[in-house]
C-alpha cells in the first residue's frame, strides 16, 4: 500500500506543473488508474497507480497502465548481455534517460543500469536504486538521488521544480 507521503508529494506536484511553462512542457503527473489487476503486475505498481497513472518526471517515466504491458521487452534475455533479465522475475516499470527500470517481481526492489558509457543491456552492472518503488518515487525521482541518477546538470526543470518545493538542493548547492 503507497503512504499518503507519496499522495501528498503527487499532490504537490500537479498542482505546481501549472505555475512555470516548462514544467507542463517537460513533466507530467497524470491522475489515477484503476485497471485491472493481472496476476504477473506488482502490488506496488499497482499500488501506485491508484495515485497516478504514470510519470514523466524529466528524463524519469514510470509507465502508464496501457503502456506497460508493451514495454516487458525490456526484461527478454538478450544474447551475451552481462546480465541475465527474464519476465518472470523483472517487470519493466519505466525508463531513466531512455534505460529501462525494473522492479523485481520477488521482492518489489527497483533495480536499474548506472551510466558506464555503454548501451544498458552491453553493461555489466545492475544496481539496486531503492529498496522499494515507493522509496524510488520520493527519494530519487523527488529527492537528492534525482541528481545521481539522472546525471542532471543546472536547468533541469524538474530539479527547479523540486528545489521549489524544497525536496532537492540547488546543484550549486551540492
């Protein structure tokens, strides 16, 4: 079950997209989904669908739920990648500039590929981002690991967005 910390940010969030042109451009927080419930889907994705479908929070997506089941591809095994995915145990939640991320069916932990300069499926590392989707949600998509991650640089719009809101540091700041 999502926290009501993570309805409140949401909630913050949609009604701050309005006030700046390139937050609306850039970024977006739809409402809530309720779609049926396959049995092979995440509590916590759905979960957080409840709160809202999807996310485009600058380079972060979460996928919405027409779109997800499309993106599953992601978790095929591919042919002398380093590490070995299958759809039984990742589910393809989203993307961080264009790299999939995934939640592990076994435990609900989001993992995902650091940038090492090589294409996400040719790289050898497969790192933990959060020990939940939720904690991904507000810690690195609204909060300091936003800037790790994402590799983002002074002007970011969703990094205004969050130092606005008092969830990140200005990056001069760090």
């Amino acid at each position: 079950m999502i926290s009501s910390e993570v309805g409140a940010v949401v909630e913050t969030i949609r009604s701050s997209l309005p006030l700046e042109r390139e937050w609306r451009m850039m970024n977006s927080m739809p409402g809530p989904a309720r779609p049926p419930a396959p049995p092979d889907v995440p509590a916590a994705y759905l979960d957080f669908l409840a709160v809202a479908d999807g996310f485009i929070c600058g380079p972060v997506v979460l996928f919405d739920s027409a779109t997800v089941p499309t993106m599953q591809f992601y978790a095929d095994h591919q042919e002398d990648a380093p590490v070995r995915l299958t759809p039984e145990t990742w589910f393809c939640a989203g993307t961080v500039n264009d790299e999939p991320w995934f939640i592990d069916r076994t435990d609900e932990t989001v993992w995902g590929f650091p940038d090492t300069g090589v294409t996400w499926w040719m790289s050898d590392r497969f790192d933990q981002l959060a020990p939940s989707l939720e904690r991904f949600f507000l810690g690195v998509v609204c909060g300091p690991a936003y800037l790790t991650l994402t590799a983002a640089e002074e002007g970011d719009q969703w990094c205004e967005l969050l130092r606005r809101l008092g969830r990140l540091p200005g990056i001069a700041d760090l």
